[in-house]
C-alpha cells in the first residue's frame, strides 16, 4: 500500500491565505504566480474570466507588491480598449494614456514631443506596435504616439490624486495612518497655496517666479517664529518627493524626469532653529520616582495610565503600544510578550519599516499594566490621541519638565540599554531601528531568541515602590 503523505495545514493554510490575496506558490521552485479576475465590463473584449502572470519571486511581499503593479497596468490597458466606446475626460484619458505607454516600457509623450525629440525612440514605438500587432486605430497605438493631450493638474489636484495614484502604499494602513500619510501631499501642497496667492499648474511651477518667492516667504514664517524651520525644510523636502512619485505615476523614466523647480531649497532651514528639535530624554530619576511607583500616576485615566508604563518598560513607539491588536498580545507564552507586526483587516496597521517587526517581552510594571489590559488599549486604539492627553497630564501635574515630553521615555529606555554595555547592533534590534545601519555592513543569522532579549529586559527593569 502506497505511504499517504500527512497534509501539513500550516502549508495549506498559507496557500490559502495567498490565494486570497491573488498570489500562490507555483512549481518546485516556490515561485509565486499572480491570479487577477477580469471585471464584467471588460470580459467581452478580453474573453476570458481570469488571467495569470508569473511573478517571479518566491517572496510573498515582492509577490504582493508585483501583483499591484500588474493589476494597475492591466486595468490601465483594459480601461484603453474601451475608450472608443465611453470617452473618458481629458484628465483621466491622459493617465489612461500615460499608464498604458508605461507598460510598454516607454515614457509617454505627446505626438508634438515625438515629432521634435530623437527619431530613435519613434522608431523603437513603431518597431514595438508592430512586433505586437496593434491596429492603427487601437488605444495602444494612439497611446505610444501620444494622442492624448497633456491636462494641467493643479499642485491641489496631484495631491489629492496620490493615493489613487499609489494605492499599494495605502494598503496596510488604517484610516489614521491613510488621513497621515494623505496630509504629507496635501499639508505642503496648502502651504504652497497660502504663501503664493494661487493653485499653480504643478508641471509649470517655475523655480525663480513661484518655488523661490515660496521658500522665501517660508523663512520669512520661521524669523517669525511661526513655523519650525526643520519643519519648513521637511515640506520642501516633500514637495521634491511628490514630484518624483507624481512623474513616476505617469511611467516617466527616472533618467529624463524634469528638474525639480524645489530641489535643493530649503537647506539649513533646520539652522534657524533656537533650540535642538531632537526629543529630551524622561531623566531616570523621575521615571523612578514620579512614574513607576504604585499609585504615582493615579491622576490619569487608567489606559493612558498603562499605557505609559508600558512604554517605561518595552522602549516601543507609542503607536506600537497604542494599536496593538488583542491577538498580538502574549500573556501566557513562557515568555510573555507582544508582537509587532503588521496587521490587516479589521486590526489594520502599518508599521514604520521592515525592523520595527519585532516581538518584545514584557516585564515589570509593562507586564503589570498588560494584564490589567489583556485586549489592549481600545481607548486609544488607532485613535492618536495618547500623546497630547498624556504630555497635558504629565506636565499639569509636574511629573514631566516643560522641555521634555512622553516621547522621552523610549529615549531613556535605549540609554538604560547603553549604561548596561548592551552592543549597539543588539540595541538596535531590541528598539526596532536597522541593525544593518547600526553595524554598518550585511546582517547575517537569525533575529535574537526572545530569551536573551527577556535577560536584557530585566537587566534595566525598575523595580517599583510605594508612592
């Protein structure tokens, strides 16, 4: 009788868990194949009712991240192919345009920029219209000879378009972290609006006529003391970002992106700053005397209570403490512990980078306050809010100097883990920063056991006292 192989449900599971998410491992190799249905109105001309691309990774993120690229290209061209029937604005013809060049591999230009650029890159759009077979009257045609006009977005119009435009970047954040990661284009793109008079054309912002007079009104904001000037140089910096992302969107060739009309203003703006915008550390004296013992932080609510010495004790953001989900949160592992990670569905949350994933133990008074809270902190949960009613508790009741806010406290803890000779790439890992930075070369091995962080932990843990 033939040996039946047990069916590892941890591999099922995972596959189906792909396979929700339109990727799943294909062939010895694991490589991951992209599944996309075609949406009714397109079936007619595409006839079928779904299609596969190899993606050609074994990564499940990467796969993730090709199959939105792939779907956007997809639906760009589909969206093409209907034009003829259902004319589009001139706006969203144009991106359609734009879109569908791009996944051809061109940048797009208008047919008076084809008659007067190289006769090379016309030739190399005929050479690929025909090896591909596209009649004369298709939208592919018309897109790669740039029939389509160029539309004149305001800098107001593009900003509001960067998350139609980048919807991967989106895709993990709950609507907090989306209204956060929003206002990075539309705060500057308003601030542009203000100190200007006027919603310029974004493409023809000229450098000495608007973007200079802008930096020059913004340093006047700063003299003023109206504005931080790291501040003012952080909005240039993001108005070179959107510039960048926008042409991106528009399959614009990194090597021929236009000049920046803000790049390179706004440097030193930092400078003209009085005092140092780097956070003050919560000195340890007064963690230990004001914070951790019983019934010192009576005068706050009991969440925003926990929450802080949960903070004392973990060295994690606050929005990792914040919005950590129930299901994240490990109280009867051997070693209790929460998980930072990010999540989806109803707990959705972004996380700031690859190393913020981390599982961190609890001990001491963190441990305490998280079995007081074993589902989390529902209270402030995706909300934002910890921070400003925790500084106004702090300082009203003279716990925390003027000059230094809750913040501090993951300043503090990473100076405990100094003062105990802890290495500076095993710092890193235990903050969540990038030990590949912090060592400055490759990283190699395994994460560090949850063990040895525990001894860490409880090396620097505080031990508390009555008030």
């Amino acid at each position: 009788m033939p040996e039946v192989k047990p069916v590892c449900l941890v591999e099922v599971w995972t596959v189906e868990v792909a396979m929700a998410h339109g990727v799943f491992p294909r062939g010895k190799k694991g490589l991951y194949t992209a599944r996309l249905q075609v949406p009714i109105q397109f079936q007619s001309i595409i006839k079928k009712t779904e299609i596969w691309q190899a993606t050609g990774t074994s990564d499940y993120d990467e796969a993730i991240e090709f199959r939105i690229s792939w779907k956007r290209r997809k639906l760009a061209e589909w969206n093409a192919m209907l034009a003829g029937a259902d004319p589009p604005s001139a706006k969203s013809r144009y991106e359609i345009a734009a879109e569908l060049t791009a996944s051809r591999g061109f940048a797009y230009r208008t047919a008076e920029e084809l008659a007067t650029g190289p006769l090379e890159d016309l030739m190399s759009r005929f050479a690929s219209l025909n090896s591909s077979k596209d009649a004369p009257s298709s939208a592919v045609t018309s897109a790669l000879l740039g029939a389509a006009t160029r539309p004149k977005l305001t800098i107001t119009e593009v900003a509001e378009s960067m998350q139609d435009r980048f919807p991967e970047d989106v895709r993990y954040k709950n609507e907090r972290q989306k209204n956060v990661w929003r206002s990075r284009w539309t705060r500057p793109a308003a601030k542009v609006v203000e100190l200007l008079g006027s919603d310029p054309v974004f493409t023809e912002i000229h450098r000495i006529n608007q973007a200079l007079p802008f930096r020059d009104a913004l340093r006047d904001r700063i003299i003023e003391g109206d504005i931080l000037g790291r501040s003012a140089q952080k909005e240039i910096q993001l108005l070179n970002l959107m510039w960048e992302k926008f042409h991106e969107s528009l399959g614009v060739d990194e090597r021929e992106m236009p000049f920046s009309p803000f790049a390179g203003l706004g440097k030193g703006f930092s400078k003209l700053d009085e005092e140092e915008g780097r956070k003050l550390q919560v000195p340890l004296h007064i963690i230990e005397e004001k914070i951790i013992p019983q019934g010192a932080l009576e005068f706050m609510n009991p969440q925003a209570r926990d929450i802080t010495l949960a903070l004392v004790e973990t060295g994690g953001r606050q929005s990792e403490i914040t919005d950590i989900p129930p299901h994240s949160i490990f109280l009867d592992a051997p070693v209790p512990h929460i998980w930072i990670r990010r999540e989806t569905g109803m707990w959705a949350r972004e996380i700031k980078n690859r190393q913020s994933k981390r599982k961190i133990p609890l001990v001491g008074v963190a441990l305490e306050a998280f079995r007081r809270n074993p589902e989390g902190f529902p209270q402030y949960r995706h909300k934002g809010t910890y921070s400003a009613a925790a500084n106004k508790a702090l300082h009203a009741h003279g716990v925390l100097p003027e000059d230094v806010t809750i913040g501090g406290l993951r300043h503090s803890f990473e100076s405990r883990l100094k003062d105990a000779s802890v290495e500076n790439d095993d710092r890193a890992e235990l903050m969540g920063h990038s030990v590949k930075k912090a060592r400055g070369r490759e990283v190699y091995g395994d994460d560090m056991e949850l063990r040895k962080k525990l001894a860490w932990h409880r090396r620097i843990m505080f031990t508390p006292r009555e008030a």
